[in-house]
C-alpha cells in the first residue's frame, strides 16, 4: 500500500513538472495548462496568453472577431512606436505578420519592406463562430531594429487592435491599451 502510494505521488508530480516544462504546441488552439500567463481586455473580446522558454515567448491572441487579431508590443506614443503583429484566418490557412509603427502611427508597414525581417518562427491560427485564434513563436529579443523586446520580467505596455476583415491594413472596429505583468 505504502509503495503504491509512493509511486502514485512520483507519477503525479512527474506530470506535474512535464506540464509545467513542456512547450506550449503552436497550432491555434488553447489547451489546458498550456500557458501559464493571462490577461483580457474589454469583457474579453481581446485575450493574451503567453510563456517563455529560454530565449523565446509564445503567444496565443484570441479576439471577438472573425477578422484579424493585431498586438502592438511596447508602444511609446499612444498607439506608435510599436511593434506589432497581425495575424488572421482564410481558408488558406493562418497568417501571421511582423509589422512596425512609426512614433506619430499613420499606420504600419511589415518589417520586411524597411529593412527588417520577419521574426516569426511558427505560426498557427484557428476560428470559431465567435472568435479567432492567433497563436506563433518568436525569440524575447529578436536583434531587428524594428522589433521590440518582450521582457522577461516586468511590465510590457501592449496595444490591441480587432478588425472586422481579414485586411491588416484595413480599420481596426476595436482597440484598447494595457500591461502585461511579466513573471
């Protein structure tokens, strides 16, 4: 009895550790325990999980919208200076796309037409009746001048943005600002 009850605690947390250690999976969806860090904005029309490993964050973004999902990490004036990523669902599949805002935001433009790259190192993305589902990997500091780092600890001031359509340069319908509190 004493040995069984030993084994069933090793297993439990064996599985315990394996949770909290295994990467999150990159397709679109949000499985139990797969990240460990949440916030939601606007009654939850906007929502943001995210864990780090190493040297890289993953993301998941699910908006009240069948139209594209948009982050803007660290912006510095109102909703400019940031780096944002777009990301939306045809039925072609996900795209999700590195963008960045100049200080006075008139817009934005992929990374890759100024000079930069894209930074995003896998992708995913799913929708529902209700909502869609933007999920991608990417390094915390990816050493493109027109990204912005994702801390490891602290506070990240975020902008968010839905659209009504999957267009990245069409008008957002929604946007709101926040933090994140980085563990």
């Amino acid at each position: 009895m004493r040995k069984a009850l030993i084994l069933a605690i090793t297993l439990f947390l064996l599985t315990f550790a394996f949770a909290q250690t295994s990467k999150p999976k990159i397709d679109g969806k949000l499985s139990p325990n797969e990240y460990p860090y949440y916030a939601s904005f606007s009654n939850g029309d906007f929502q943001i999980y995210w864990k780090i490993e190493g040297d890289e964050v993953y993301i998941l973004m699910i908006g009240k919208t069948k139209g594209y999902v948009a982050l803007g990490i660290n912006p510095t004036v109102k909703a400019g200076d940031a780096d944002y990523i777009i990301g939306y669902v045809t039925d072609k599949g996900a795209q999700v796309l590195d963008y960045y805002a100049p200080e006075k935001h008139m817009g934005h433009t992929l990374d890759e037409k100024l000079g930069g790259k894209n930074d995003i190192l896998e992708l995913a993305g799913t929708e529902d009746k209700e909502y869609t589902y933007i999920e991608f990997r990417r390094k915390l500091d990816t050493k493109d001048k027109y990204d912005k780092v994702f801390p490891k600890t602290g506070t990240l001031k975020i902008v968010w943005a839905l659209g009504n359509s999957d267009d990245p340069n069409s008008m957002h319908v929604k946007r709101g600002y926040g933090e994140l509190k980085i563990n």
